[in-house]
C-alpha cells in the first residue's frame, strides 16, 4: 500500500454538533444532506446484541441539508434507539436520491428483529420517502422483517438486521445489511424484495481479543472487555458489509468493516456479480465504512479506525484505489476521526462525516483538491 502523502492537508467545519452522523449524499440540484441516527429516547426499549444494556426508544433521528453554509433541518421525529447516553444509536442511516430528485432513507434497526414489535408501529428497520415541503413519510419496503421471514442468520446462534446503507440503481435499490451480513434490492415502488447476496463468516486464525482494560468499542454489539473470554486459535467472524456501490462493469461493490475482534487488515472490498457470485476484489483494509467511485473508476475508500476499535485509537484513513489496483493513502488521521460516510462534490471536493457514530460531536468536513494534490507527489511503499 502507498505511504500516506498528505501530512499536512487541512480541513473546514461545515457542521458540527451532531448525534451520531451516519449517511451523506448530495441532491441533484446540488444541496448536501445529511442523516443523524439520533440520540433514542425515554420510551420502550430493547436489549442490545451485546448483553450491555437496553436500547431505548425514541423520535430523535433527522435528515438536514446545508444550504449557503447553514444547516437546515428538512425530516425530524424520525424513529431512533440508543443506549441512555445516547450512544450506540441506531436510526436515520442513510439517504440517497433519484434522477427526479425523489428521497429515499434509510432507517436502521441494530437488534433481533423479533423485539421490535416491542416498540409498537415504528418504521426501524424500513426504508421510507418523504413529501417534499412537509415533515411526512411513507414506508415502502421493511428489510428487517424480510430478514426475520427468511430467517438471515448472522451467526448460527443470533438473528439480526441492521440496515446500513443504500445505493440507487435506476429503479431499484440496493441495501447493505450489517447485521445480517447481506445485500438486498427492491423496486423503487416497493416492490420485488428480494437477497441478492450473502457474505459468509470466515475463520480468523490466532485472533488477538481486546484484554480487561481495552476500550469498551462498539458497545451495542460486542460484549464489554471484562466479559470477553480468552482468545481460542481460531474464531469465526463476521462481514459486517457497511457499503454498495456500483462499478462500471456493471457489479456491485461492497466494503466490509468485519465484525470482533476487529483484525487489522482484516477488511476486505467484495466484488459481486449479478447472479450473486461474491469475489474478494481488494483485501487488507482495517473497519471500511463507505467508499464511492470518481468519473475515471478509481474507487475512495473511508476506514472508520486504523487500528482494532478496542484499541481506543480513533484516527481513521481516505485511501484511494486507482484503476490499476495501486493504492495511495490521501489521508491519515491529523483530525480524521472516527470517519463514518464520504461523498465527492461537483467542485472536485471530499465531504467526510467525521466523528461519526458519536452523539453531540459528530462533524461534517470539506477537504479541497486532494485529488490534484497528490498527483504531484512522488508515492513512497511500506
């Protein structure tokens, strides 16, 4: 992989202050929105996949958008969990729109789905459309209980959906499901939900476990430190696929975060075809978490942390990927933290949702010309 080149490259705030930032798209007439998976709130709860604690319930979770450097709320009272301090939320995941500029969100879910009817009439889980000009929407398509009906095991013990991320593909869409490991697509009327693929666990050998001290990481799925048993020779692991986009050739591309403990290096990109044929397409990331592709096919690649999250070291990395397969490291920690979704604007700039998954200090950044820049500079190899 190329050495990081750009040391010293700064950024601008452009929003700040926000409850666990998660999905980042622009709109065809040019406007940036963004979803915030919200804070939960004081109703019904549910228990978290981790064993630490209850997710409560709420009506936090909002879409915004950025209008001449101002931030504007457009969709709020959207359905959001999270633990009391508004940690490990789940809510308002990801937004994408169509050619007609019609809006699709993404809300979701993070547990059993056999515990949501606990919450009562809630739309975790779905994917919804707003009316433009009124705060109301509509469900067309509930991926957790499509899951919950085909019974989508993420491991041979435990069912769980968590909706993640959205891709449009003219009339359809294409979700990623984190938690049960899978890629779905449905019509954009709602119709002809269907699996496109499954990501299976693989076998991690001579795995290192986070010991009693280490940071208590991805708190509403993993089980605290002191919980976590000694580290056997080999161990399962999840894919936890985080994002989908779509190449030129036509199959779908999908990043993977991997689940506990975590590898570094352990992330793979997942090439999938249309019959649902999954290839390894570039291996040796560490927790991706959103990618996109530039006009030319080179693909942009976000680690949400450089090192196994229990490590407690949030400097996160922009890797570029060219078409040759070379790779080059745009950008590496000096302020990129925790770094959860990524998109390209008209004007050539990155926008980065930094801080993300983190309630109140959640960031949305600009950086300009880190495309043109590093084409100036020499590439150094480690």
């Amino acid at each position: 992989m190329t050495a990081q080149l750009l040391k010293d490259i700064s950024f601008t705030i452009i929003a700040e202050g926000l409850n666990n930032p998660k999905g980042l798209t622009f709109a065809p007439d040019g406007s940036l929105y963004f979803t915030e998976a919200g804070i939960g709130g004081d109703g019904a709860s549910i228990p978290a996949p981790s064993g630490q604690g209850n997710l409560h319930y709420g009506l936090s979770g909002r879409v915004s958008k950025i209008e001449n450097g101002t931030v504007r709320p457009v969709f709020t009272g959207l359905p959001s969990v999270a633990f009391p301090d508004g940690s490990g939320a789940a809510g308002p995941h990801d937004i994408k729109f169509d050619a007609t500029g019609k809006a699709y969100v993404l809300i979701g879910y993070a547990a059993n789905p056999a515990f949501r009817k606990s919450l009562g009439n809630t739309d975790l889980g779905k994917i919804v459309t707003f009316e433009q000009g009124n705060n109301t929407w509509s469900s067309i398509a509930d991926i957790t209980n499509c899951e919950a009906i085909n019974k989508i095991a993420s491991s041979n013990s435990e069912v769980a959906s968590n909706p993640l991320s959205l891709y449009v593909d003219s009339n359809k869409l294409v979700i990623v499901d984190a938690g049960a490991n899978c890629l779905f697509s449905v019509n954009t009327d709602g119709g002809n939900l269907e699996l496109l693929a499954a990501i299976h666990e693989r076998i991690l050998t001579n795995p290192i476990f986070p010991g009693a001290k280490s940071q208590n990481f991805d708190r509403g799925h993993v089980p605290a430190p002191g919980a976590i048993p000694q580290a056997p020779p080999q161990v399962p692991i999840q894919s936890v696929p985080t994002d989908v986009v779509k190449g030129v050739d036509g199959a779908y591309y999908v990043c993977e975060f991997s689940g506990f403990p975590f590898p570094e290096g352990g992330a793979n990109i997942y090439k999938i075809s249309g019959d649902g044929e999954v290839q390894v397409f570039a291996s040796g990331f560490t927790q991706l978490i959103d990618m996109t592709f530039d006009a030319e096919g080179n693909l942009y690649v976000l680690q949400h942390m450089n090192q196994s999250g229990w490590k407690g070291k949030p400097d996160g990395a922009l890797i570029k990927i060219a078409t040759d397969g070379e790779r080059t490291v745009l950008l590496e920690g000096n302020g990129l933290e925790m770094p959860s979704a990524l998109t390209v604007g008209l004007d050539g700039a990155f926008y980065i949702i930094n801080r993300g998954g983190r309630p109140g200090i959640g960031q949305i950044i600009r950086i300009e010309n880190l495309k043109n820049i590093h084409q100036n500079i020499s590439p150094a190899y480690i």
